[in-house]
C-alpha cells in the first residue's frame, strides 16, 4: 500500500507540474489571441476600405467624362443667357420707374 501511495504521490506531483505547464501556455495562448484578434479587426476595417474604395473606382469608371464636359458647357451658357436676362429686365424696369 505505501509502494502504491509512493507512486501515487508521485504521479500527482507529475500531474500538477504538467497542469501548471498547461495552464502557463494556454494563458500565453490567450494573449497571444487577443492580439490576434486586435490585428484581425484593424485588417477587416482595411479590407471595408478598400471595398468602398473599388466600389468607388467603379462609380467613377461609369462617369462619361465628355457628358460632364457638355454639362458644363451647357451650364455656362445658360449661365450667361441667363446674366443677359437679367441685365435687359433690370433695364426695363429701371426704364419703367424713371
């Protein structure tokens, strides 16, 4: 019975100093997952930028750079049409009061 106790304890003792070198890892594997994961988050914010970004580049891609141009065109040119309206009213009604 003492020969078994002995061995026993002896096989305890293993077993604890194995269970302290278990729990010393898989706390540094915990850690080491934090970190990880902090990383993962930072890469998944970079990845959903990039994303819009494409998606962006793709919006523009579709933008007719000519269609813009005669836009504008067109913009200036109602823009002064529309200076030259009011410059004739503004007479007309100068003329009228006076």
């Amino acid at each position: 019975m003492r020969v078994k106790n002995s061995q026993l304890d002896s096989q305890n003792k293993m077993l604890d100093v194995e269970q302290e070198q278990l729990s010393e890892g898989n706390a540094k594997a915990i850690a080491g997952n934090q970190d990880l994961e902090k990383e993962n988050q930072a890469l998944k914010k970079q990845i959903a930028m990039r994303i819009q970004q494409i998606d962006i580049n793709n919006l523009l891609k579709e933008i007719d750079t000519e269609e813009l141009q005669l836009l504008a065109k067109n913009n200036k040119q109602m823009n002064y049409t529309m200076e030259q309206m009011m410059t004739k009213w503004n007479i007309i009604v100068n003329a009228n009061q006076g």
